[in-house]
C-alpha cells in the first residue's frame, strides 16, 4: 500500500470512530505582534466563563508567549509525544481556571516529513486530547512557514488577526492569498473570522473589514466574516507583565469586555461549522493528506 491508500484507511478509520470532538479555532495573521497569542489566551479565559473546557495548543514554534503570559511551562512538548513515547497526559499543563495548555514545540516543525507508521500513532494519540475539551484553540505563528499554513488552511474555522496598520492588513491579504494557493483549502467549508485588534474607535475595525473583505472577494473569491473588534488597551500590557490573562485581572477594562463578546460571537457561530470538518485529528488529517499527495 502507498502513503495516500494508508491515509486514506486512517481517515475512514477516524470517520467511523465514535469518539468526541472538539471545536477547534485555529488563531492566525500575516505577521507577528499583532495579538494572536493574546486573543487565544483571553478566548480561553472568556470560554471557560461561559462553562466551556477549552485547551491551548501552541503551533507557534518560533516564539513561546503562550507559555509566558499564562504562567505555566510545560516540560514537554509534541515533539515529545510524536518521538519520544510520551503521552498526551504527560504533555498537558493545567493553566489558570484549569485552562490546558499544550505546546508544539519543535514538534511542529517536524510534522511534514512523518511516515505513515508516526501520523498513525500521532493521531492515535490527539483523539485523547480532542475527547478533553470542548474547545481546542491553536495558536499558530505568523504567515508562512509550510506546516503552519498546512494546518491553517486544514482548518474549519480560522480567526484571522490584523491592526489597522496597512503593514498588517496586507500581510492578512497576502496571508490569504497563499492559503487560496494551498493544497487541500476549501474555501466554501472553511469559516474565517476577522479580529481587528488595536483599534482606536468604534468604526476603525469595521472599515478595516470591509475594505479587506471587498478586495479578498474581488481577487481571491473568499467571503470573510468579521467577529469583531479588540481596542487598543493599555491594561493588556500591564497584564502581560503580571503574566496574567488580562480577561482574569482586570474584566472591567475594554479589552476584555470585547474578548467576552468575542466569545459570546463564538458560540453564537457554532452551527457555522460543518460536522464533517469538525475535530482536531480531522484536521490534522486533512493537512497529512494534502501534503503526501
Ligand atoms: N489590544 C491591545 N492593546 C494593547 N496592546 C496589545 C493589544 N493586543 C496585543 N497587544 C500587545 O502587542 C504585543 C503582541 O501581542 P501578542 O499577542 O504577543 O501578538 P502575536 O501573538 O500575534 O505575536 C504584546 O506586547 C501585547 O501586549
Ligand atoms: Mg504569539
């Protein structure tokens, strides 16, 4: 058998087993600093006040922010579970307000060159991660290293962040430009929000969508939705500093009430995902299948 008749026997394997499965919200931008790690982090936080069990999976290799700002360093990471024999269990840190966190680490990087053998068992083993929470939310690093876009574009349903720098909001198009590229995306079952954060007025993150969303539908054919908007908050940083989601320390600050109604915008959405697509394995599935074929 080749690699693609294995995957495609591990994909009708997964589809038939009754196991669970999380949301997953794959947290991106076109370039660094503009609030992904915040956003994921403050979601969290937002969800678990709406009684959701959510875990933190950390996909940006390059930057461990998560990990600073949350408080908890994880001993071990992906790469552990995938060469190493460890367990997902063995992976997981439990964060403030039992938030979990796990991170990729190198692991990440490695995801491209697996044997059929190592997705197998790598998958084996995330269906126990997908059966512990309800919501899974990756944080991805920015732009355009090969896996992380591989799973972005395997996503369901994808937050993309961007300020209204110009900076950042070409770089969300040019983003979106290489997932339209990407093997394997399919834009009429994947839902991609917009997040403006760093905002300064009410109207400045609305603009910001609609000025990208008409371009993006013009030359890319993809209709973006917009979930909202993040206002600049000094709070954020003085949180950061405390290592402290800022959604726990100061819930009355600006930005936090706007996390809460990103959130409540979240739930909302849910009916907005295919079932078909729903599920972490599925999605890194998807990203295994694109890239062995
Ligand atoms: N709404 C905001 N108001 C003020 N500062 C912010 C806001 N969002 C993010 N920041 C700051 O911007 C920096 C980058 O945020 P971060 O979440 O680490 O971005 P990313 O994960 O995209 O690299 C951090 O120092 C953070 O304090
Ligand atoms: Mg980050």
């Amino acid at each position: 058998m080749d690699q693609a008749q294995n995957l495609r026997n591990i994909i009708k394997l997964q589809n038939q087993t009754e196991s669970r499965k999380a949301r997953v919200i794959t947290v991106t931008s076109g370039k660094g600093g503009v609030g992904k790690s915040s956003l994921s982090i403050n979601l969290a936080v937002q969800f678990r006040k709406l009684g959701k069990s959510v875990i933190i999976f950390d996909a940006d290799f390059g930057l461990a922010n998560i990990e600073v700002m949350f408080g908890a360093i994880p001993k071990y990471n992906l790469a552990d579970v995938i060469y190493r024999g460890r367990s997902i269990k063995d992976i997981i840190v439990k964060g403030p307000m039992d938030i979990g966190f796990v991170s990729g680490g190198s692991g990440i990087n490695g995801l491209g060159d697996l044997n059929y053998e190592q997705i197998n068992y790598l998958t084996h083993k995330l269906n126990e991660l997908e059966s512990m929470a309800d919501i899974i939310i990756v944080d991805t690093g920015a732009g355009i290293s090969e896996s992380v876009l591989g799973f972005v574009a395997s996503s369901s349903e994808i937050l993309l962040v961007t300020t209204p720098e110009p900076t950042s909001i070409t770089d969300a198009y040019a983003l979106l430009k290489a997932l339209n590229l990407k093997e394997g995306f399919e834009r009429e079952s994947t839902k991609i929000r917009i997040v403006a954060n760093k905002t300064s007025s009410r109207e400045e993150g609305k603009n910001l969508y609609n000025k990208l969303n008409a371009v993006v539908r013009k030359f890319l054919n993809i209709d973006l939705s917009f979930l909202g908007s993040v206002p600049m908050d000094d709070n954020l940083r003085k949180a950061i500093m405390q290592q402290k989601p800022i959604s726990m320390i100061y819930p009355n600050s600006e930005s936090s009430k706007h996390f809460a109604g990103l959130a409540e915008g979240l739930i909302n959405g849910d009916e907005d995902v295919s079932p078909k697509k729903r599920g972490l394995v599925s999605a890194m599935l998807r990203m295994f299948k694109s890239s062995h074929s």
